[in-house]
C-alpha cells in the first residue's frame, strides 16, 4: 500500500509533467479521464486535474501503482532544466551589484545599453543555479515587439517561458485568459530565475511576474522609469566599472602581451573607453586586429577615439542617444562639451548653458541614465568620453557661448569666496567688481568658501589657458587674484602657479602696471615656496622694470604693494636658508608697513611677525622677542590665523632660548597655537606647527616624543619629495645633548 504523503507527491509531480513535457504520464491520464463532462476544464486547470487524479487513485489502486511507475520512469529520462549559459566569460567588477541580487522576488536592473546588464545576469544566473532548481531563464523582450516603444506581445513571451520550460506546444493553451492561467498556474510552485532583459515599463512586467513567491525576477531595463522602480523598489543601478576592472576586462580580450608592450597607450585608450564595459570590448577587438598592421596599436587606436572615431555597434548606439535626444538635452550635452576642466558641479552646468541651476537637473539626471553624464567624487559630473565622441561625430564643435560664461560663473565665485575669507584684511591689486544683480555666496552651514576653491582646482587649471587665448583677460585675472587665497590656507602651489602663468599673460594685455607686479610677484613667492629657486629669480627680475613704470609710488595702495614685493623677495631668501638677506627684505617691508599706521593694515603686524622669525634663526632672540611685541599689538586679535603665527614664532624663540622653562612655556603654547589654527580652516601649517612641537619636546629633554613628532612631519615631507626632508631627518638622528 502506497503511502498517503508519497502518493500525494507523486500526483503533484505526475500533474507537473502532464501540463511541461507531456509524454506517457499526460497520455496515461488523459486516457484515463477521457469522456468526462469536465475534460476540457481538467486540460487547462492544474488544480482540478490534480483533485480529479487523487480521487481517481484513491478509488482504484492499481492507478497509483502504474503513476507511480510512469513518473519514476519519465523524471529518469527526463531532459535538464533550463540553464542560463553567459556568451562571453568575461566578468569583472560588479561584486557589489552581484550580491544586490541574491534571494527571491523582483529585482530592477538598470543602465545604459553596453554597460553589462545581461552579462551580469547572465553570469548570476550560472552561479547561483543551486538556489534555482527549476531552472533560469533569459528572456529579452525585444525579441517580442515592433521596435522600442511599441507594445509588447505578452501572449507570445509567456509561450516562450512555457517552451523552454518544457511543455509542447500542442499543450500550450491559445486564448489569452486560459494562457495567462496556465502561466500563473505552472510557474506558481517553482523556484527558477526568470530573467527579461528590454523592459520598458512597468505594464511590462506586472503582465509577466508570476505569483512565485520562491522564484526571482530581474527585468533589466535602459531608463529604469519612475512608475517601475516604485512598484518594484529592489533598483541596482549599473554605471562605469570600477578603476583598474576596466583594464583587466580589456587585458582579457586583447592579451597581456600587446598592453606590455605599450603600456602608456594602453592607458590612453583605457582613459577613452571611460570604463565602460562595451567600450573596452569594443576597443580591445580593436587593438587586437590593428596588432599586425602598426607598430605602436594602442597609440594609434587612442588618437583616433579621441578624435571620435567609431566602434561599432557600441558608437552606433551612443549616436542613437545623442540623435533621440529631446532638443534641450542636445544643447545642454554641447553646452557641457565646452567644459574644459576634468568635472563640474550642476551649477557650472546651469552657467555654461545659461540657465538657472534648477532648469538642468532633470537633463542631467537623463543623461547620467544614458552614460552622457557620470558621477565623480564629491557630487561632481563629467561629460563621458562616448558623449564627447558622439558630439564629434555629429560635427558638433566647442566655441559658443559656454566658455565665456563658464569663466564668469568662476571668476564670480572665487571673488565671493576671497571676499567671504578674508574680508577686507588683505591687499587687492585686482578688480573686485561683479556683475550687478550677483546673488550672493551660497555656503552649507560649517563650509569655509575656501574648500570651493580647492574643489574647482582641475577645472581653474584646464580652464586658463583658453580664457586668455579667449580675450577673457579681465575675468582671469580676477580669478587669479582671488586664487590667492588658496595657497594661503591650503597649498596647492604647484596648481596654482600653472594658473598664473596664463593670468600674468593676461595681466600683461590689460596693461594695468600694479596688477602685473602683484601677479609676477606672486608666482616669484610660489616657485619659492616650491623650491625651484632659478624660476623664481625670474620672475622676480621683471620687477624692476615695472616699478620704474609704477605711477604715483606713493600712494597707500601702492605702499602695501611696495611692502608686498619686499616680502615676497625676504620669503625667497628664507627658503633657500639666507637668513641675513630675508632679515633686510623683511625690515625693508616693516619700514613701508609702518608707515601705512597699523591696523586695520596687516602689514605691520605681518611684516613684524616675519622678520621675527629670521631673527630667530640669527640668534638674535632679544630682537625677535621685541619685534613679537610689534606683531601682537598690530594683528587683530580676531584674525586667529595671524595671531596663531605670531604665538608661533614665540614658541620658536622660547625653544632656542637654552632655558628649560622657556622650553616648557613654548610646548604649552603650540597646542594653544594649534587650537587657533584649526578653526580658521588652514592646513599649510600643521608641518611647522608639528616641527616646532618636537622643537620644543627636545629643548626640554623629551627626545622620545621629539623624535615622535619630527617623524611624522619627515614621512609627509618624503613622500612628497620635499626639500626639506633631509634637515628633518638629521634632526630626528640628531645625538641629544650630554647632560652635565
């Protein structure tokens, strides 16, 4: 006798083969029930053939013995589930993506066409088959519609579901209700990965989701339309590969050795693809068939993408984006293509379209769906590599509007942020006028306007150049003026005197004499601060000439330009270690300086505070200590930043004075230094503040933590290459003092 549960489950599996493969258990059963009244009903509904097949062997026996036999037989013999098998072995990345899919319902995966949707699928559906026993399927819904757009024929992918599930044909039911039924019905108990690659709407998939509760569902799909992601939550955007994926993809189709043997074209190929993955395979079948025919592939292949040359489908597909975009996204991706510079904010876009910020965010956010635009760290965009090509190929060329305005919008902002940071304190040679109706500055709260500055970095430095070749002299010079204050609270020297070169050349076609002695002055004190002494000779020697042409000398503005160049030529002094030169072009700046009245001028405070300093390095502790004096009462006691100098150069001093308790004061006094600093959001200084620490730790016979401190200020140093790095290191093996 046949056990219940056995028996139960040999009906259920005898129901599954009669509706999928059919064979000699459906010719079994239907034979069997033939001539029933309800025969036509049991044909299309599972669930009554089921009842009727229980009740048929629970009333005779010997039927559940011969199911039983035909089932066993007919599952031995039966053919594989359906399998998923990837059409290119190659996977890489999209490790985060991966595990994003794992487990049961419906999941929306999205992205441009050629960014690896149906690969990644396609490789999930081959290694998680375990938790799909009944099988995976690939489904793309192209296949099943007159073209994008057009209405899908939804009877027709679910037959396709059933066949390659396995049920004939024959058994597949025609009306589109009875269809639906049997769909639900079959795919309702099993466990399969359903994959359909096209959609493109939500009607799409609410037609083919089957109630499957075990099952998985990815629709893969371009845009990823709102009313689909919010019926179906589970969203895995797919963008670029990560960094460094792109180039073992691309070393997987073209071979190791060709990417050896040019390396550097390799990279700039890679930089062309932009990590996007049809791109790379596209590019590397490329090099591949050039490998034979040039000498230098990969260089050759780069100078044409570069230049916009297709690949393809892929480019064939980009230049159908481009052509099917709405008229305002086409002016905005060539607005964008004027963009010099490597990123930029949504307000740098509104500027160069000329536009209010909020009129290009629905176009931006359109195009980062369509790989025209990427995200960049910090919030910030970039005009793909592929968008660039395909305004090429369309015959679309940079030179409209956008680069004037995209100047302006610059010029405007690092004015307001120079204005913002430091108000009125320091001297200005360049003109601070802004257009009339500016809005003003808009800071998050705790931003210091500095870091805005920093962050357009890149872009100031692509963007030089064709501002000057532009006749847009006035516009860069005040960018660079207000650039100043970057090397003051953050560095970035080496950018900035890039920058200048093309500002002073500017400076220069205006003709304005005290701004070209201001910005030649400041490249000097760069390449100083840089180390490279020779060019900063240079620049220094076109200053003479300048100044016999400066009109009215005396005159209080060119008075703290006059102090400014002084100061400028003592710092080039200090930096090659010739204290006694810097001590008279510091007191040369002093002497002007006093002259000026103190405050609100900085310039006695300041110039006090350096000439301090070299008098420290002398030996020279009773001026040094005097002329402090000087500095404190003419620096504003709410300038933290000076003040904080000022206290430093103290600490200085009390370090070098021999005496234990000055040593002592001097390490109570840098953290106090250190303090100050550090809200003023200047960062250039926490090397001299730690060097003075450790100077201090050593004068009062804490070699240890001395040591401690010049090594953390040596290993920044030497990653950098910097000058200084030796003196620190000797001082970090420096013998201590012999204790009598």
């Amino acid at each position: 006798m046949t056990d219940p549960v056995v028996q139960t489950e040999i009906v259920k599996q005898a129901i599954a083969l009669c509706f999928t493969t059919g064979g000699k258990v459906a010719e079994y059963l239907w034979k069997k029930l033939s001539g029933r009244r309800d025969e036509k009903r049991l044909r299309s509904d599972p669930a009554a053939l089921e009842a009727a097949v229980r009740r048929l062997a629970a009333e005779d026996p010997a039927v559940a013995g011969e199911l039983r036999e035909l089932v066993g037989s007919m599952l031995a013999m039966r053919q594989a589930r359906p399998r998923i098998v990837p059409r290119s072995p190659n996977l890489y990345d999209r490790v985060g993506a991966q595990a994003q899919l794992a487990g049961t319902g419906v999941v929306v995966l999205s992205g441009p066409s050629g960014v690896g949707k149906t690969a990644l699928a396609e490789h999930h559906g081959m290694r998680s088959g375990g938790a799909y026993p009944d099988g995976a399927l690939l489904i793309d819904l192209g296949d099943h519609r007159d073209g994008p757009g057009a209405p899908l024929r939804i009877s027709q992918v679910r037959e396709a579901v059933l066949q390659a599930l396995g049920v004939e044909p024959k058994l597949i039911t025609s009306g589109a209700g009875e269809l639906k039924t049997q769909y639900n019905d079959l795919l309702g108990p099993l466990r399969l990965l359903l994959v359909f690659d096209s959609v493109e709407s939500v009607r799409d998939l609410q037609a083919l989701v089957p109630p499957a509760p075990t099952s998985l569902v990815l629709a893969l799909t371009e845009g990823a339309p709102d009313e689909l992601v919010t019926q179906y939550p589970r969203h895995v955007p797919l963008s670029r590969l990560e960094e460094g994926a792109d180039r073992m993809l691309f070393e997987a189709i073209a071979g190791t050795d060709l990417l050896a043997a040019d390396p550097e074209g390799a990279h700039e190929v890679l930089v062309e693809c932009d990590r996007f993955p049809a791109t790379v395979v596209a590019a590397a079948i490329a090099a591949r068939q050039r490998a034979a025919l040039a000498a230098r592939p990969l260089k050759l292949l780069a100078k044409e993408l570069s230049s916009g040359r297709a690949l393809g489908p892929v480019s064939a597909a980009f230049d159908r984006v481009l052509a099917g975009l709405p008229r305002r996204e086409q002016d905005l991706c060539r607005a964008l293509s004027e963009i010099p510079g490597p990123s930029f904010t949504y307000e740098a876009a509104a500027a160069v379209a000329g536009c209010e910020p909020f009129e290009v965010l629905d176009g931006l956010v359109h195009l980062q769906s369509v790989f025209f635009v990427t995200e960049e760290p910090g919030k910030r965009l970039r005009l793909t590599k592929q968008a660039r090509q395909a305004l090429a190929r369309a015959g679309h060329a940079p030179g409209g509007e956008g680069l004037p305005r995209l100047v302006r919008f610059h010029r405007t902002r690092a004015v307001q942020a120079d204005q913002w940071k430091m108000g009125r304190r320091r001297l200005r040679l360049y003109d601070e006028t802004l257009p009339a109706g500016t809005e003003p500055l808009d800071l998050a709260p705790g931003q210091d306007a500095v870091d805005l500055l920093v962050a357009e970095i890149p872009v100031y430095r692509a963007l030089a150049e064709p501002a000057h070749d532009a006749g847009l002299h006035l516009e860069l010079t005040q960018l660079c003026g207000a650039l100043e204050i970057v090397g003051l609270h953050r560095g970035h020297l080496r950018e900035l005197a890039e920058i200048n070169r093309s500002g002073i050349a500017s400076a220069k076609a205006l003709g304005d004499v005290p701004l070209q002695l201001r910005v030649i002055a400041q490249q000097a004190r760069l390449y100083s601060l840089l180390q490279e002494f020779p060019r900063a000779e240079k620049e220094f020697g076109k200053l003479g000439e300048l100044l016999q042409r400066l009109e009215f000398p005396d005159t209080e503005t060119n008075r703290q330009l006059r102090a400014s160049l002084w100061e400028f030529r003592g710092l080039f002094h200090r930096e090659r270690g010739q204290y006694t030169e810097a001590s008279a072009c510091f007191f040369e700046a002093l002497k002007i300086s006093r002259t000026l009245g103190g405050l609100p001028f900085r310039g006695q405070g300041l110039h006090a505070r350096m000439l301090a300093n070299v008098q420290v390095m002398l030996g020279d502790l009773a001026g040094a200590f005097q002329l402090l004096e000087e500095a404190e009462a003419n620096t504003d006691p709410e300038n933290k930043r000076d003040l904080a100098q000022v206290w430093l150069v103290r600490a200085k001093a009390l370090s070098r004075s021999g005496s234990v308790d000055a040593a002592r004061q001097a390490l109570d006094l840098v953290p106090e230094v250190w303090r100050m600093v550090a809200p003023t959001g200047s960062d250039q200084y926490d090397l001299e503040i730690a060097e003075a620490l450790g100077d201090a730790a050593w004068s009062c016979g804490d070699f240890t933590k001395a040591r401690e401190y010049w090594s953390g200020v040596w290993q920044r140093l030497q990653a950098v290459k910097h000058p200084r790095a030796d003196a620190v290191h000797a001082k970090i093996y420096a013998e201590p003092p012999l204790i009598r």
